[in-house]
C-alpha cells in the first residue's frame, strides 16, 4: 500500500489543508493544465490533483468532515488516478460559485460596456 493517495480539488485556486504545524497546497483547476483561453474557463470535469501522505490526509478528513468544500463534493480522494477522473466526471455538474462567469452567456439584464465608452 503507497504512502500517499491523490487528492482532488475542484476549487479554482486550490486550498491549504493544515494540521497541526503541517501544511499542505492541494492544487485546484487553475492548475490542472486544462484552463483554456480566451476566458480561462475549464471543462466542468476538471480538478486539480495533489499527492498527499496518507496519515496527514486521513488526519485531515476526520478532523473536517463538515467543511462546506468537503461536504459538497469539491475535495476527495482515492489511490488511483482513473477513479479520481472517474469521479471528477460524476460531479461535473457540483458547483464551487466561484467559477467564471462565460461573457458569451451573460443575463440578458447586463449589458457589456465597450472600452472607452463609459
């Protein structure tokens, strides 16, 4: 059994897991390699991943089981890569609210503003 598993992230930055003097940067969609221009929007199944120690993740995620990214779907875990995607599919539909807005599917009440023109 390997020391570490793989952590998934599907908050845009990524996010710093501590426990106690111990801290961890899993990485989140922007640093995927899947961002793509013009607006750097990701597809809807990307995440960030980030190899993890095993006893720091299990620490970790009993101690915060209840956190909202946790609970919601946005951060989990497995051994194997293929299962993680796997389930970065299944939950391509789970919202941060913090990803970009498309500019090609504003609300019709917003209007776009030229530059130069205000």
């Amino acid at each position: 059994m390997s020391d570490d598993v793989l952590v998934a992230c599907k908050l845009p930055h990524g996010i710093y897991l501590d426990m106690g003097k111990q801290r961890i940067k899993l990485n989140g969609i922007m640093q995927s390699g899947r961002v793509e221009a013009p607006f750097f929007m990701a597809p809807l199944n990307s995440v960030g991943l980030t190899k993890v120690p095993r006893d720091f993740w299990e620490a970790w995620i009993k101690e915060h089981q209840d956190f909202e990214p946790v609970k919601k779907g946005l951060i989990f875990a497995s051994d194997k890569k293929k299962r993680l995607l796997d389930e970065a599919d299944e939950k391509s539909d789970v919202k941060s609210g913090l990803e970009r807005l498309d500019p090609s599917q504003l609300p019709k009440t917003l209007e776009q503003v030229q530059p130069g023109k205000l």
